[in-house]
C-alpha cells in the first residue's frame, strides 16, 4: 500500500470543483489524498478548500468554458503539472471535463458525447430507440411549441430546463386553462436567476408527462465503453415541496425486476456514449414500466457514493474507482455488484416541520449516540429561517444523517426511529 501512496506521489488529478455537502466534499478529496494523489482543484470558491492542505487551488470560474479551459491548461503548463485523471462531481462541469480532457489527451468523453447528457433533449432523442423508456414528452423552445407540446403530452405535466438539475427551474402544470401563464411565469423566473445552471441551453425547456410510481437511481462508471453498476438506490419525495429527502440501499425492488432494469439501463448508458466517467440513471417504476427520468455523466450526489455504497458494499469505494477509471485502468472484478451487498445503509434529511425560523432543535446527540447512526451533520441552526426549495435550494434542509443495520433488518423503520429522536420548534 505504501509503495502504490509513493508511486502516486508524481500524480496530480484536476478536481473540477467538488461537491458543496461537506460530508461529500470530505470524501471526494480524501479518496485521493489517502492514495498519494496530489489534487489541483479548479474552482470559483477557493477558500471553501483552505483548510485542506491541497497542493494546488486555481481560482477560475469552472461554469464559463471558454473562460475556465484555457486558464486552466495554462496552469497545467505552467506548473509543469502531471496531470493524469480529470474528475467532475457535478452536472456543471461534465462538458468542461471533455473539453480538457480532449486538450490534454486523457481519458474522456468526447465533447460530442457529453451533451448528450447535458442536454436532457439530447437525452430524451436517444432514448427514444428505446420503446417504452420515455414518458411522453415534447421539445419546448417558444409558447408555440409549448401549446402544441401540451396538447401531445396532456396534463399534469412537468416542465424543466435542458440544462438543469436538482428540481431547479422546474414546475408542474395541472391545467390546460392556466398552462400558458406558468409557463410564461416559469420562463422569466429563470431567466432572473443568476446560477449558471439555469443558462446552459436555456432557450431549450422539456414539457413531459408527470409520472407517477417509486422512483430510484442506478449508479456505477463506464471504463472503455463498459457500463458497470454498483447499486440501485430507492428514493422517497415529499412532492408538496418538493424534496428528495431519503435514500435506500440495496434497493428493495424484486431481484428479478432489478436484473431486468440493470441491463436496460446498461443499454441506455452506453447510447449516449459517455465514457471514462461516472454516472447515474433516475428512474421510476410506474404502472406503465420502467421510466428513465434522467442519465447523468457523473457519479450521482445525495450521499449514496460517499457513504451508502461503501457502507454496503464493503471493500467498493466508487471514488477510488472513479479515479482510476479517468486515468484510463478498470480496477473492478465485477460489472454488477447490484446484488452484492453485506448489509443495509441510508441517508436521510433533517426537515422542519414548516417554514419559518428555527428556535430550538433538540436530541441530535441522541441520534448520533445511536449505534445504527454512522454520521450526522447540521447544516442549520437556532435563529436560521427555512424557506421551501423553490425559494432557496436546500433552504429546508436542517441536516442529515446516515444510518447502517444488517441486511435482514428493517432500515426505514430504523431511519424513522433516528429521525423522531429529533424535535425541531419553529416560530
């Protein structure tokens, strides 16, 4: 072990940012600390990363391309840096990640390619050789296209951007009367915002059929082409938010059922063409089958590869695999490990139970004395106001925490019994 830490010594991997849940963070940049890695991190908040004795912090806005690339190959060259691995944790930066990739002659997914998972038109036109995978949907780009989209879709439908993610520009139309005006509202809401996210293919919106059923995500890497799968993780929403708040792995789906949606979704992963990379699929199982909502060209968030895989998965890290994955080695023994679990995980949020300012949270140090609890971290505290995620992202969001059992137990009651440890009093 020792040998390979010194080896990787000479080794830098761009970080191209990480992700803004702490616990996440941790874990992206200790998985290549703990193996000699030196980190160059790219990033538009450099001192978020002061207090990790990174060798290399570049301060560079990493959602303007044309501004992010040549700033950061110039970097490279200036500093004589060996860079041999390009990781991306966000939706964000996959398309940067192409591009240098593509400059520097690693291992990557050609520019061409990762659209196809940035843009969710893209997406929805190459699922389309796959019967059944898309709900109905219509390609949105003026109120024209939205009305004629709407009488092919029909009502209740969901309407988001191209380019978005996370439930962010997103709404719901429930009827026919009042659809133009949400969507006229929807349009100039955005168009305010001042995240890059809501302005990657922003004169592009999708109108789809709002389904309805258990949704789940699949996550795994694609090395030389390879689509490999670690797990399939059920989610839970509270859809008057909305809010994904709750995590479950192994997925209790039917084995079968999840053999036969593992190598569909394998199909669907290797269309788009991605490649060296990491990935997720969101997915639902309705009354009509399976539905794909979402491909990804990065390792999915909402600590299932941070925590929840190595937790169940014991010896399978999806970050060590990931870096060496992007310099171009496959390091799996296996190309599903989706039935391999020793044991049960899950990652839940800390909600209030209802907007307003928070005077008093009591019995966290119950939950983390809880043997079944792994982690716990606050995010918010007494004096701090909740507001609904369409009013700020995560602004209803206290805390979370992860829990482990045995795989005969029951991990939702045990997460439910956690979570009722906690009193939240708002005023």
């Amino acid at each position: 072990m020792l040998d390979k830490y010194q080896q990787n010594g000479s080794k830098v991997l761009l970080y191209l940012d990480t992700r803004e849940l702490p616990l996440e963070r941790k874990q992206e940049i200790a998985a290549a600390k703990q193996q000699g890695y030196k980190i160059l991190m790219a990033t538009p908040t450099p001192r978020a990363y002061d207090a990790y004795c990174l060798d290399y912090v570049l301060d560079v806005n990493v959602g303007n391309f044309a501004e992010a690339e040549p700033v950061i190959l110039d970097y490279i060259a200036t500093h004589k840096l060996n860079v041999t691995g390009i990781l991306v944790w966000k939706d964000r930066e996959v398309v940067l990640a192409s591009k240098l990739g593509q400059a520097l002659g690693l291992p990557h997914t050609t520019p061409e390619h990762a659209e196809n998972v940035r843009d969710k038109s893209k997406t929805r036109a190459l699922l389309e050789k796959f019967p059944g995978l898309n709900p109905r949907f219509s390609v949105v780009r003026d109120e024209a296209s939205f009305m004629s989209g709407l009488a092919e879709v029909g009502v209740p439908a969901v309407l988001k951007q191209a380019g978005n993610s996370g439930s962010r520009g997103m709404c719901v139309i429930t009827d026919l009367e009042t659809a133009l005006d949400k969507y006229r509202e929807v349009v100039a809401v955005n168009k305010q915002q001042a995240g890059d996210m809501y302005h990657y293919y922003e004169d592009i919106m999708l109108l789809e059929q709002r389904l309805t059923g258990s949704e789940h995500s699949l996550a795994g890497v694609v090395a030389d082409g390879e689509v490999i799968t670690f797990t399939i993780a059920d989610k839970k929403f509270d859809t008057s938010l909305p809010l994904q708040y709750e995590n479950v792995v192994p997925s209790k789906l039917a084995v079968d059922l999840q053999t036969e949606i593992v190598a569909q979704l394998k199909q669907a992963v290797a269309e788009t063409g991605i490649n060296w990379c990491g990935f997720h699929v969101d997915f639902m199982i309705t009354e009509a089958g399976l539905k794909i909502l979402e491909i990804g060209g990065r390792l999915g968030g909402e600590m299932i590869n941070s925590h929840l895989i190595p937790l169940t998965l014991p010896g399978v890290s999806s970050y060590a695999a990931l870096i060496e994955v992007v310099q171009g080695n496959n390091p799996l023994a296996h190309t599903d490990y989706t039935q391999l679990a020793h044991s049960r995980a899950a990652s839940r949020v800390v909600m209030p139970t209802a907007k307003g300012v928070i005077s008093k949270i009591e019995g966290v140090q119950n939950v983390i004395k809880d043997p079944r609890c792994r982690e716990f971290m606050q995010t918010w505290g007494v004096g701090d106001e909740m507001v609904y995620p369409d009013v700020k992202f995560k602004g209803y969001e206290i805390g979370y925490f992860i829990a482990q059992v045995g795989l005969d137990d029951d991990i939702e009651q045990a997460i439910e019994a956690l979570n009722n440890k906690i009193t939240i009093t708002i005023e």
